[in-house]
C-alpha cells in the first residue's frame, strides 16, 4: 500500500520523483512522494523550507518552469492523469478542479487591474457570462471584505496584505474548486490576520465542501486547523497520520524534532529544541534516507537499501527505526 492509498481519495499522488536540471548540476527536489486529499478534509503539508512542499503543488498543476523533470510517478485527481493529460484538459483543471492560493498576494494579482476586475475575469473563465459584476461583489462580501463596492476599483498595492490574500481567496472560490491549495497563506501577515484569514479558509471550505492542501511550515498552525498532517522532510514524505496522532505520538525522529522546536508551550528559549544541522544537498549522491546526517537514531542498517514506507493503521512512517 502506498502513502497515498486511501478510500475516497479526490487527489492521489503516487511515487511521485521530479528534478531540477541546471548548470549548476540536477537537484533531486522530490523522490517517491506519495499522498492522497480525501473530499472535504483539510490535509496539512509541513515541513522546512526547501523541503519540497510548494514544489510538490506546483508540479500537481504543472506551473513550474522549464529546469523541472518528473522522472517518476502518477498524480490523479477526478479521474485525470494531471501528469499525463494534455494542455487543454489541465486548463480545465486549473480553477474549476483545483484552485491555489499563493504566499504572496501582492505578487501574484496584476498590479495594474483592479481587484474587483480580475475576480470579474476570473469568474467569466469559470462560466459565469452575466452578471459578473454582481458576482464579484458577492465573493468579495462572501470573504468578508467590507465596503466592497469600494474596494472594487482599488488596485492590489492599495490594499493591505490581508485584504490582498481575501482577494486571492475569492480569486480561488470563483470557479467552485473541489480542492484548495492554500500555499502558505498567512506568511507575511500579523498575527491577528494570519487567524483571521485561517478562519476564512477553513470558513468557506465547509460551506463549500471543498478539499484543502494546507501548505505550511508551521506545525503548530497544521494541527490547529488540519484533520490530517503529512510531515516532509528534503524531497521525501517521512510521515503522514491524523492530526492527534502527529501531535501527540509521532513516530518519525523528524517529526519529533519539529514537535520540540515549536514554541508553543515553552516558557523560555532555553526550552526550545532546535533541529541540528540543515536540509542535505540535493545535487549531491545522497542516502536512502536524507535525515540520516541530522537524525540521532541514525544507525549503520538505515543506509542499506531503499528508505522503507510503512503503514501501521492509518499511520505512515518512512523510517527504518521509528
């Protein structure tokens, strides 16, 4: 059984390998990274920066750039080979199946349209001939931002950052995705904002029934909001179980690490638990398992053979010394 074997799976990731091929040497960005997102739960996707979280998405909706290679593996999502399928059946896809949400707002909305506009064309890609305006007012009020009429006109670098990420909300809500990619939504947001536009997420969601990939590197936010947590580490997925599972019995070393590194609890910095050592190189000939050099169960039969991938209930751990 592969990590991504699941009943009721909307989107199955198999075995999945992709590389980046440059001057610089290929980078192994993710090895045999399998998952699966059942219909309507949110799945959280943790893990280190560099640890191949967004490249994973990315590659799901084939938005990276010409360096990428999958050399392996399947992605399915409602029946569609997303790997295999040709141009025009991903156009599909992309926002009427599987709509994103991207760490910088700002960035990513035209900066010389007005936001209400491009909701307007984002909704007429989706079908909707009349009334778009009127539309785009209700998603603008649906993700509640006020004075909406006003702020239609205005053009992102008029709005604040949180206001930027509603718009970008609506943006994915246009088409009625079946699932969410929300790539880390709150990154540069206050605190007070971050848990507001979590609650809008999770929000609209459930009243649309949506699926929701949760990208984060805050395990702490992951286990606030996710029914379940895959734990990634260097290109490969290391664990995936329920939320209370990870939080209260993970069974990687890595996830155990992260655990101890949340703040969370702690009273003072002595507290925290720092990760030794750094993500490995991904030009370089690496071990089966990429946590070796920093894992202190690490032992001489962890570098014999392919990293094993077990199941134990609903538990995925891919370590030989859980």
């Amino acid at each position: 059984m592969s990590a991504g074997d699941m009943s009721g799976a909307l989107l199955e990731i198999t075995d999945l390998s992709l590389e980046f091929r440059g001057r610089g040497g290929t980078v192994r960005a993710l090895e045999a990274v399998s998952l699966s997102v059942r219909a309507g739960e949110m799945l959280g996707l943790v893990g280190e920066s560099g640890s191949g979280k967004s490249v994973t998405a990315y590659a799901l909706l084939r938005i990276m750039d010409a360096a990428a290679h999958v050399t392996a593996g399947q992605a399915w999502f409602r029946g569609t080979d997303l790997l295999g399928c040709d141009a025009a059946a991903m156009r599909g896809v992309r926002g009427r199946g599987i709509a994103m949400i991207f760490q910088n707002p700002r960035a990513a909305l035209n900066p010389v349209v007005p936001v209400g506009r491009q909701i307007m064309v984002a909704l007429r890609h989706a079908g909707v001939a009349g009334g778009a305006r009127a539309a785009a007012l209700a998603l603008m009020d649906r993700v509640h931002i006020a004075d909406a009429a006003r702020r239609f006109e205005a053009l992102p670098l008029e709005l604040s950052g949180g206001l930027c990420q509603r718009i970008m909300i609506a943006l994915a809500l246009a088409a009625r995705p079946a699932l969410l990619i929300a790539d880390e939504p709150t990154t540069g947001l206050d605190v007070t904002t971050q848990a507001v536009i979590m609650d809008l997420i999770a929000e609209t969601a459930r009243e649309a029934g949506m699926a929701t990939l949760l990208i984060t590197h805050d395990l702490a936010l992951a286990g606030e909001q996710c029914d379940r947590i895959a734990v990634m580490h260097a290109g490969h997925v290391v664990e995936i179980a329920a939320t209370a599972a990870i939080l209260e019995q993970p069974r990687h070393p890595y996830t155990r690490r992260l655990l101890a590194s949340m703040p969370q609890g702690k009273m003072a910095l002595t507290e925290l638990r720092p990760i030794p050592g750094g993500l490995p190189d991904l030009r370089a000939s690496l071990p089966p398992c990429r946590y070796a050099a920093r894992c202190e169960r690490h032992a001489a039969d962890c570098d014999a053979g392919p990293l094993p991938r077990l199941w134990q209930d609903a538990h995925f751990i891919a370590c030989r010394h859980p």
